[in-house]
C-alpha cells in the first residue's frame, strides 16, 4: 500500500517525538571517528562489516525481478509461485519455513464499464496502454482497473466534483449548495486514504464515485511520464482497496480473529466497513472529457487540478453511467513465516516484515521491500552459519493480501496473539522499500534511538557519507514520524501493542498501483544498479542484528514521557483539570521508565497501554495511543480515543477516556517500579 503524500502529511496532531533531541548525544560516544562537518560515523564491530560485506546490489536486483516476471496479486496462482520462491530463499539463508494460509474475503472485477450519456455520448477507456520499451506492460496476465470491495451496482447520474474527498470538501460543496445526494462524485487521488474518499461520499448519499489521479498530483505536471519518466501518463490509473482500512483491518469479514478455513464468518452486509456505493478508478484521460463538460459553481483556486480545462463543480451537465460487477470470493492467501535461531536463543523473538502482493507487477510496491528483506535475511543466515548465536530470535514474514487491507499480517497476528504478546519483542516493518533516494521512517518513541543508530552505521547508497547524515539534513537530530495505518505493521502495533517501526527510501513517482510499476522503471528512473536496495539492505541487516545481540534491551522507555508530553500538549480543547490530572500520570510514569526495563517488564508494557473494548469508533484499534485518524486512514493521531471524544464535545466520553488513559498509565508505572 503506502502512499506517501498521505503518509507523510501532517495530521496537524503529529508531534515529532521529543526524544530526537537526545540522540546527538547518544550517538557520540569515545571509539567514533569524526567525518566533515556532520558530526560523528561509528565504527562498525566484526559481525556488522560481515553483514555489510555480504549484501549484493545485483543478488537484490535478481529477486526484484524473479518477484515481478508475471503480475500477482493475492490468492492468485502467480502470487503462490512467489512464496514458494521467497520459502526458497529463506532456506537455503538457513531459516525454518512455513507458509501460513488463511481463507479470506477477496475482491476482484468481472465486468467494469464506465460511459459518458450527457452532454455527449461516448464510451470511456478504462484500460492502461502499454509500450514495447517495456514487455510486462503488455501481460495478458495484467489486471484492469479496479477498486477491491466496490459494491456491484449499475448507476447513472449527473456527476459532482468533490476535489479530494474530504470532510472539508464536502462541507465546502454544501456550503454552495451543491447537494451530492444521488450524484456520480469525480474525486481526485491524494491526501487522504481512498477508501475513505467513498466513505465521505456515501454517507452523504451519493450513488457512486470515480477516482482520479489528477496530473498536478503525479502526473506530467511533475515531469517526464512514462515510458519516458516516472510520472502518470495520460492513461495511468490507481487500482487500491477501499475497504474503511481506519474503521477495521484485515480479513473483512472475521474481524478480530484468524480467518483459518472453518472461521465463523459475517454477512457481508454487516460489515459497516465495506463500502454500499459502486467505484472506479480512472486515469485523467478518461477524467477529462467529463471535466470539460461540467459547469456549475466556480470552485476554489486550490480545487483547479492540471487537465487542460476549467474545473466546476456540476451537478451535470455531464453524466456518466457506471455498471460495475464485482466478484466477491473467499480464497486462500499465504503468508511466508521464517525462523532464524540458534541453540542459545531464547523464546523472545524480533520480527521483520514486508508484505509480497501486488496489483499487478509491483517493483517498488512491495518488491523492492521483499528484495531488501530477502538480500538483509540471507545476510543474517549467512552471520548465524558463521558462528554467531544470536540471543533473540529473528523471524521474517512476507505478507499477502496486504493491498487488499493489511489482510496477511493482520490474520497472522490475530492468529498468534498470545505468543506475540508473550515474546515478540518489537516489529520492523519495510513496504516499498525503495521509490527514490530519500530516506524516511516512522516508529514508536521507544526505537527511535535504536533506529538511528542504525542509520549512523549504515552506508549511503552512493557511498559518500552514512544514512543518518542524509535523513537529518546534515544535523544528527532526524526527523521521525508517528506510526497510523497503510501497511503491515498495523496489526502489531495498534490492535497488540508491539513497539514498530517503518523505514524505506523514498522519492516521488507516478506509477503507484499501476501497469507501470515494474522492473523497467525501477532500473530506469528509480534505482538503476540497485545501489539504494543494497543501502537499505545494510540498514535493515544492522538494524535486525543490534536488535537480536543486544544483552540489554535496546527499548528506550524513557522516550515515552516526553512522547506522551507533547501529545497531551497538542490536545488543546482540553479542560484544565484533565490535563493536570493526565499531567500527573504522566509524570509518574516518565519517573518509573528512567532506568531501562527488563524484557519481561517491556513485553508487558505492550499490553499496559490497549484496552480491550479498543477505541470507541472501532474497536479493533486497541491501542490508546495512537492509531490511524479516522478522517485520514494513513496518517497518525496520538491519543484517538481521548481526541476524538473532545472532538465530539461529550462530556462522559472525554471523563471516560480519561480515566481508562489514567488507568494505563497507573499500570504502566507499577510494572515498572
Ligand atoms: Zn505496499
């Protein structure tokens, strides 16, 4: 998934943590050798420049392209004969394999038509035109557009421009009095979560929406489009899930238990976080004839998109009719779970992750992920075989279904809860792993030392500085984000309460869930000689093995006080009171966690701070910290269930999620004393 407009996008309630003004500290220590003027490069012990002489750049490229030879999204033959190769590099890297199958609800089109009856009549092309500079984009195999978890529906109506999709946007339409009940909403691609866009649109009444990728947002607006660049041609368009991926994640129809073969399941139209309304995505080409053809209000500067037209709002004058027949099956997924571990290991275990599914090719999302992790795993095998016993467990899982809604990794962790509760000590998780040079991460407060300490080790792809120099700008004081949704550490993190984080190397690009983003883009305009993939190859490697060799725990607890701080802080509708109280809590805790905790103690924090009644709109999201905005889908708000009651101004909900988050803080602070 991971989209990084979205991603990346300040909620205006994500505070960067506060514990990034220690590292320049903690970095600095008596064996480091000074480098320019950025500040200090570690030397790295025996086994990291063994891990660092055993990533291969081209080893990355091989499975980058063994991964996307056919497209292979979940429950597909293809998308099988990709785990059975990841299992064959795990092995032979000297891991224990298992595939890990669950039958879930998928999502796949079996008749798409999409025609313009007023002001003119025309058909309009909804299919992606492939070029002979590249030879998978004219796979049979290839899927059409598509949004998975559309309703099947046959409309016809007058079509509104809703910008967007936001809650904003919509209140701006009716501000006009331009009434959306009953029409076709056109909605560009961007800011917010796709299935949310729909969200916004059906419950304001709307009988259907079409998705747009607009030019300004990545199309030739930006630059060269493919074949001739990275950016969105004309007929480019983004397949995605709409599944209310902030309202539930995983297999749709068991939440919050493992969808095995026999699971009790729900009737679809239970599921309130499946869309009733019928979408297509379409590329501009198609979005621009309808354009052309609205009048209506003038809308806002900032709504006027790049296709070579004036924008209005409508309704009408044009129509479109969209007959849209899905075909809603449960099938089997496979997820690849590794094992590394020696005699000395012990029960506790550390995970990596990056799921392997995609819409159709999927060079950088997700393959560039699966050829880091696999280069990184093999490279950790190889340090085990030569003698190292680390003391934690590594365990590498590659996700499917995760386009569809995070659905792998969210049955795996529903599946085995209690053990990873029990032992899993935090999850590293990696998407697209490489969609430029820019390195960027999101984690919990608590790796964020650790996090850039491995930077501080790592070399940049160009072999001119390390990573860490790069991510700061030329400072040492990085800056990290709040882990929300998007990808496969959702599960972990908001529903079980492990410590995670994200990492990839990114940069801007057009071909997101398209035709296009295959290995002849990567190789052309991403990362030509794979010399980023073997950069975060390196990161990832030294990350997992401080991680696992690590005789202390390498969780920094103390950075939750300040964390916890500076989100309290940017609640600022809340009554005074409350605040000195969460103050005092706070204060409490932040006391407890200044000597570092055992592993027993850390592993019980996880659960100190969810709640089992989760957060009052949905309570699949467990974790009272954070979780992703439920207007937003991707990006993260600190403390949802204690905002989103202040937000809705009720006197009782704000009392009561104050008091369960004085609760979890009481708790947290008495497992650590
Ligand atoms: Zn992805």
């Amino acid at each position: 998934m991971v989209a990084l407009a979205a991603r990346w996008r300040d909620s205006g309630s994500m505070p960067y943590l506060p514990s990034l003004t220690i590292l320049a500290l903690s970095l600095a220590s008596p064996q480091d050798e000074p480098q320019g003027s950025a500040g200090k490069n570690p030397q790295l012990d025996a086994r990291e420049s063994f891990l660092v002489s055993q990533i291969d750049a081209q080893r990355a490229g091989k499975h980058l392209r063994e991964l996307t030879q056919e497209p292979h999204i979940a429950g597909s033959e293809a998308d099988y004969r990709s785990a059975l190769y990841v299992q064959g590099v795990l092995e032979e890297a000297g891991f224990e394999v298992e595939l890990s199958e669950y039958h879930v609800l998928l999502s796949l089109p079996e008749s798409i038509s999409l025609a313009m009856t007023a002001p003119e009549k025309r058909s309009l092309n909804l299919s992606e035109q492939p070029s002979s500079l590249d030879e998978d984009s004219s796979d049979a195999g290839a899927s059409p557009g598509f949004n998975a978890y559309s309703a099947s529906a046959e409309v016809e109506s007058e079509v509104v421009y809703a910008h967007y999709g936001q809650p904003e946007d919509f209140d701006w339409l009716a501000s006009q009095g331009v009434d959306v009940a009953g029409k076709i909403c056109l909605i560009r691609y961007g800011k917010i979560f796709r299935g949310l866009k729909v969200h916004n649109a059906e419950a304001r009444g709307a009988a259907g929406v079409l998705l747009y990728s607009d030019p300004d947002d990545d199309g030739y607006r930006k630059g060269s489009t493919w074949p001739e660049g990275p950016w969105r041609p004309r007929s480019g368009l983004q397949r995605g899930s709409i599944l209310y991926l902030s309202h539930l994640a995983g297999d749709p129809l068991t939440p919050g238990r493992p969808a095995h073969v026999d699971a009790e399941r729900m009737q679809r139209e239970d599921c309130s976080w499946l869309p009733q309304i019928p979408c297509i995505p379409i590329s501009w080409g198609t979005a621009e004839p309808i354009l052309a053809g609205m009048r209506g209000k003038n809308v806002p500067q900032n709504w006027q998109g790049g296709c070579p037209t004036t924008y209005f709002t409508g309704p009408g004058p044009s129509r479109v009719k969209m007959a849209v027949k899905m075909q809603e099956e449960i099938k089997p997924i496979w997820n690849v779970i590794g094992r590394l571990r020696s005699e000395s290991s012990s029960e506790r275990f550390v995970m990596v992750g990056n799921h392997r599914d995609a819409w159709v090719h999927g060079a950088i999302d997700p393959n560039s992920g699966s050829a880091v992790s696999l280069e990184a795993m093999r490279a950790l095998g190889a340090l085990v075989k030569s003698g190292w016993q680390p003391p934690y467990e590594i365990r590498y899982g590659s996700w499917d279904g995760e386009e569809f809604g995070l659905i792998g990794s969210t049955e795996w962790c529903e599946d085995h809860a209690s053990e990873i509760q029990a032992n899993c000590l935090a999850y590293f998780n990696c998407d697209a792993a490489v969609s430029g040079d820019r390195f960027a991460a999101s984690a919990t407060p608590d790796l964020v030392r650790m996090l850039a300490e491995a930077a501080a080790r790592t070399e940049a792809h160009d072999g001119k500085g390390r990573l860490l120099t790069r991510w700061a700008h030329g400072g040492s004081r990085p800056p990290v984000g709040n882990l929300g949704s998007g990808s496969d550490y959702t599960a972990f993190l908001c529903h079980l309460g492990v410590p995670c984080l994200d990492f990839g190397s990114r940069g801007g690009h057009g071909v997101y869930h398209s035709l296009f983003d295959s290995a002849y883009t990567m190789e052309q305009y991403i990362d030509p000689g794979y010399r980023v993939h073997a950069s975060m190859a390196r990161f990832l490697a030294i990350l997992t093995y401080r991680f696992a060799n690590s005789e202390e725990l390498p969780l920094d607890i103390a950075a939750w006080g300040p964390w916890l701080h500076s989100a309290l802080e940017s609640l600022r509708d809340l009554q005074d009171r409350d605040r000195e109280l969460l103050l005092a809590g706070i204060a409490a805790f932040a006391a407890a966690s200044e000597k570092g905790p055992s592993a027993a103690q850390a592993l019980s924090l996880h659960a100190a701070f969810l709640h089992p009644e989760g957060i009052a709109s949905r309570p699949w999201f467990r974790n009272l910290l954070v979780a992703p905005g439920l207007d937003l889908g991707y990006g993260a708000v600190t403390l949802p269930g204690l905002r989103e009651a202040i937000e809705s101004e009720d006197l009782r909900a704000i009392e009561h999620e104050r008091d369960r988050l004085l609760a979890a803080l009481a708790r947290a602070t008495e497992l650590l004393r």
